[in-house]
C-alpha cells in the first residue's frame, strides 16, 4: 500500500502481490479482514487526524498518506536539495542534506520484504531508482570530502558478482582517500576478474587510468575543496 499511496488498490492485486498464482481459497476474507485490522491501528495511531488514513475505494482500498511523511520521497527530495546546492556552490548546505539523506538511504527498499521473496514491479522501479541516485549520491559525497562517511557502502555495492564500474571508480577514490591503496587496487583487480570473467572484456579506458593513478599515487586524487569527482575518478 505504501508503494501506491494516495492510489486505490484492488483486492485482486492485493491478493496477487501476497500469493502470486497460489492464493488460498480465503484469501480475499483474509485480505478485508487484514485491512479492517490495519485500519483501526491507523486509526488508534493518529488522535489528530492527520496520519495516514486507510479507505476503502472501488474494488479495493487506498492509503491516504502525506507524501512527505515517507523515507523514500524524503531521500529522493534531500538528494535534490544536495545536488542543487553542490552546483550552486554552496557544499555546506550540499553535505548537510547529503548527510541526512544517507541516514535514510541504508539497505535495499523494503529490504525483508525482498529478502522473503517478494518481487513486486513498483518495488523493482523504486529500488532501481534509488540505485541510480545512489552513485550520484556518492559523487557529491566525494566531492564534499565525505568519502569516510561512503566508504563502507561502496565496498558492499562492489562486493557483488558483476561490479558497475563507476561504483568501482567511486570506491577505489573513497578507500584511496581513506589511506587504504592497497584495497582500492584489490577492487579493480576483483572487478577486472569479474569482468574478464562473466562479460569477456575489460574494464573501460576511465577506470584503468584510475588503477594506474592510485598505483602512482597521483596528488590529485587527494581531496580538496576545489576537486571533483570526474577530475578524481573519470570513471562513468
């Protein structure tokens, strides 16, 4: 219901999302009584009337919920609000919105539902879509000098059996940056591996400067206010 706020959903798509092709002769009964027991908890949770209300539509039910009351739709404004701030000069207010856009941004979305074998196409869309915002999430944080703050994040986004190679480029600067060469030059060879192995090709021209620039030590790696990320990492 979350992922289709202020949208009725039918009962018949309810039921598909719960037991895909399988759904048990009562699961209709099972559905009403599952929302008539959620609405008297919106319903005890919000003295005020102003929480999320859960009504029942044409076939179905629909969440009544203020759009900004929700994690994703704060996450996906404070990312906004950093990126516009970080070309517009101001990186003060670029990191302070980063950083608490990175407080909501741990793990995949709805991340025990997936986990259990849920796969739901408006989950699908908004997980790739914080994907996608995530590695500019990661360019304004390098070039902020928040690479202690994302370092942890981009060794588990690259522990994976087919590395992107601009999350790799992202990594190899943050751990770089960290004092930790030797495990930034471990990431490309470990996505070389992967890449040479499951896709019969090398990484990109971006990506190979980057390993021969952290072998070198190259200065301009190190941050500094007036860096980059593209002039850091190149690595698109």
């Amino acid at each position: 219901m979350l992922l289709r706020i202020n949208r009725v959903v039918t009962t018949d798509r309810l039921v598909t999302a719960l037991w895909r092709n399988n759904p048990p002769a009562t699961a209709v009964k099972m559905v009403h009584k599952a929302m008539a027991k959620l609405r008297a908890l919106l319903a005890g949770a919000s003295s005020s009337g102003t929480g999320p209300e859960l009504i029942t539509g044409e076939g179905g039910y629909m969440l009544r919920v203020d759009p900004a009351r929700l994690d994703c739709t704060r996450f996906f404004a404070l990312i906004s609000r950093s990126r516009e701030a970080y070309l517009t000069g101001s990186p003060v207010t670029a990191t302070r919105a980063l950083t608490e856009a990175l407080t909501l941004s741990r793990g995949s979305v709805l991340e025990d539902l997936t986990e259990s074998g849920m796969s739901w196409p408006e989950l699908r869309t908004l997980e790739h879509r914080r994907q996608t915002v995530l590695k500019d999430i990661f360019d304004i944080a390098l070039s902020c000098g928040r690479h202690r703050d994302i370092v942890a994040d981009l060794v588990s986004l690259t522990e994976v059996q087919i590395p992107h190679e601009r999350l790799t480029g992202q990594c190899m600067v943050a751990l770089y940056r960290c004092g930790r060469q030797l495990d930034a030059l471990a990431v490309y060879r470990r996505t070389r591996l992967a890449l040479v192995r499951h896709l019969d090709r090398e990484p990109g021209e971006d990506l190979r400067n980057l390993h021969l620039r952290i072998l070198n030590q190259d200065a301009s790696l190190d941050w500094n206010p007036d860096s980059s990320l593209k002039s850091a990492a190149g690595a698109g």
